[in-house]
C-alpha cells in the first residue's frame, strides 16, 4: 500500500492575489489557484488533520 504524505493546506487567502483578474494567485506553481495543485482545504478525497493550529491534508487514493 502506498502512503501519502501529509501536505500543508494552501487557502486561497494565505495567496497574493493577481495583478490581471485579482484571483489568488500560486507563486509556486505560477497557475491560478483554482488550476495549481496545491492541497485546499476542501478538496473531494482528502484527509485532514490539525496539527499545532496549522491545517494538513493529504489525498485518499482508495475510493471505490
Ligand atoms: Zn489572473
Ligand atoms: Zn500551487
């Protein structure tokens, strides 16, 4: 079994936001932050846990 590791979840809020569309906008992954990969707080098929006030997520690949 494959284990995922823990992610720090990215809010949109924590993001500057574009210059062009005022979107948030992800540095990292130079992509709006509804395209990039980051981890959100509400994502379909992730697991979350709070840990010392900071939010972690990770993906639940097994979904039948
Ligand atoms: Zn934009
Ligand atoms: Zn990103």
């Amino acid at each position: 079994m494959k284990k995922n590791p823990w992610k720090k979840v990215v809010f949109a809020t924590d993001l500057p936001a574009c210059e062009w569309c005022g979107e948030p906008y992800c540095s990292k992954h130079k992509k709006h932050y509804a395209d990039c990969s980051c981890l959100g707080p509400t994502q379909d098929g992730a697991q979350y846990k709070t840990v010392r006030g900071t939010l972690y997520g990770r993906k639940i690949s097994s979904k039948k």
